[in-house]
C-alpha cells in the first residue's frame, strides 16, 4: 500500500508531462497541413524524373525502357 505514494504522483507527473509535449507540438504547429504531408513524399524532388510506364505505375529516377521484366 506504500507504493501507492509514490506511483500515484509518478503518474500524475507523467500525464502532465505527456499533455505538456501534446500542447506543444499543437501550438508549435506540427499538425497543421497534415494532408499535403502525406501528398509530399508521392512527389518527385527537383532533381528527380517521373517516367510512367504503365497505367498508374510511376518509376522515379529510372531510365525509360520499353522491356519487360522476367
């Protein structure tokens, strides 16, 4: 029963810790334009090429060939 008194102000510590981190990555604006984050890694760089090769396949930084793969 003694650990009570100390695990219960751990945890409190811990959740207010955890709110403290939540609060800041909101007002730090770590979610704010969720959607184009997840667009961006889709996109090709500055320095890279998109070659479409099939219908809805993209190869990225290679050369364009008209061979099938075995």
């Amino acid at each position: 029963m003694d650990i009570l008194f100390l695990l219960v102000p751990l945890s409190v510590l811990l959740a207010l810790g955890v709110m403290g981190v939540l609060a800041w990555a909101v007002w730090s604006g770590q979610f704010e334009a969720l959607d184009s984050e997840g667009q961006r890694i889709l996109m090709p760089g500055p320095d890279e090429t998109a070659v479409l090769t099939e219908p809805g396949l993209i190869h990225i930084n290679t050369p364009n060939t008209d061979r099938l793969h075995s």
